[in-house]
C-alpha cells in the first residue's frame, strides 16, 4: 500500500468519527492495527514520517508519535535507525504438534487467529509417473494441482503445493478454503499421514511471496495423507517460514531400554 493509498485509507475510516470513544492516538493506533491484521499492510512497509502523516491526517504531530509508539511497544510495528518507521517483519513464532494431523485452517483458528488463502496456481490434469504411484491412480484420472499462499491475521506463513485426485473432492474443488475441509465434506476425510522434514532456504521466488529474504531458512514439509482404508487422499510439498514455525513432538522411553 503506497502513501496515498493510505491516507486515503485512514481517513475513510472514520478516525474523527464522533460516534467512536477514546483518544485520537488509540483510535489511529487501533486503525493501523486492523491494516496489518487485514493484510493491506505488508511486513517491511515504510509508513509516511510523523509529521507527515500528522499533516495528512490534520492531526497533531503528538497523536502520531504516541500512536507510533504505542505499536513499536506491542511489536507492530519497528524501528530503523535512519530510516524510519517500519510494519514489523518479525512474527510470533507458534509451536505446531508433529503428532496430530490437522488442517492449516482447523490450526490457526485453535490459535484464535483467521486463516486465509491466496491461490498462486490452480490446474486439473492428469498426474506424473510418480504421482500416478504414489496416489494409486490410472495414468487418465485427473489430479487437482493446487498452489496456495497460507496466512494468518493477513500474514504469510507457508506455501502449500498439494496433488488430490479429483474423485476425492467433487465440486469443492475451488481451493480457496480449507482442502481437508472440502475433503471431509465429501465423505473423504484424511486420518492419518506421514510427514518428512528438511531444512532448507528459500529461493528468491518464494521468498518474496512470503515477504522475507532470499535465502532465508524454511521447512519443507512433504505430506501424504491417507483415507481410513488406506488410499491415498493429498500429496503436499509445503515451505514453512523458519523464523515463524518450531515444530515439536512428544517421545517416550521405549519398552527395550
């Protein structure tokens, strides 16, 4: 969002409003608040100096300040060192279970967080040798091959390539909610599957659609998940951001020690 954009973008919602209770700097703060968490605000954007945006806004130059630090103090937003002020690039790191399969949606909803999905790609045809192996189909079944931006509160968190055999999916086969979701309500539902990760970088082209720098590290996590009678349902290739994810998984002594 350039400058313009968001001044035009504060000014419409209504900071001045006489309906709204409390302070100028809380109303503004709260404002910016709601840009980040909507995604309109990306991580690593410049927002305008205090005076100019004061002077946009026909605010005082005060209001801004206190604003601005109100969300430097909560983490929304950073400070550059003769730079100015930035929307924070650092992310609350979550701690996701190797041991229960779940949903990327089902997840980030259990952390109170809303999950949303960019579609990058999205073709139907037929599979690959290996895919034909490794979903158990005929060389002419169709697959739906599904590229996704995952995010949570409007941030990007993990890129998810999935192949799923369209017999599994019907008419739900949009892509823009939840697969295991849409996978389920076809009678089709995934209950167990076994993950491999690797720690890896990312490239320039992923890394700029998760907004963090080339050569940043990330998990790729390969996924295959399995109906109750064992066919295959999904085949996923996800990149996790390293500075967002600490993967964690309970173990037990065994019986032979």
């Amino acid at each position: 969002m350039d400058r313009t954009s968001l001044i035009a973008e504060l000014n419409g919602r209504g900071l001045r409003d006489a309906a709204l209770t409390g302070p100028l700097y809380k109303r503004l703060a709260q404002t910016l608040t709601g840009l980040i968490q909507e995604g309109l605000l990306k991580p690593g954007t410049a927002l305008p100096g205090e005076r100019d945006l004061a002077e946009a806004l026909k605010l005082g130059r005060v209001t801004v300040r206190t604003a601005y630090r109100d969300l430097m103090a909560s983490g929304a937003l950073e400070s550059r060192h003769g730079s100015g002020t930035f929307v924070s690039s650092k992310v609350e790191r979550m701690e996701q279970s190797l041991w229960r399969l779940s949903s990327f949606s089902a997840d980030m909803r259990s952390r109170g967080r809303q999950p949303a999905a960019k579609i990058l790609s999205r073709t139907v045809n037929t599979p690959s040798p290996d895919e034909s192996f490794l979903l158990g189909l005929g060389g002419d079944e169709p697959v739906l091959r599904l590229d996704r931006l995952r995010l949570a509160d409007g941030l990007p968190l993990a890129i998810e390539r999935a192949v799923v055999p369209i017999k599994f999916l019907g008419d739900d086969a949009g892509g823009e909610g939840s697969l295991y979701d849409a996978l389920t309500a076809n009678g089709h539902r995934p209950v167990r599957a076994l993950q491999r990760l690797t720690a890896v970088t990312l490239d320039p082209s992923s890394a700029a659609i998760l907004n963090v720098d080339a050569g940043a590290p990330a998990l790729l996590i390969e996924r295959v998940s399995r109906l109750e009678d064992q066919r295959v349902v999904e085949y996923t290739r996800s990149h996790y951001r390293g500075d967002a994810y600490d993967f964690v998984a309970e173990l037990r002594i065994g019986d032979d020690l």
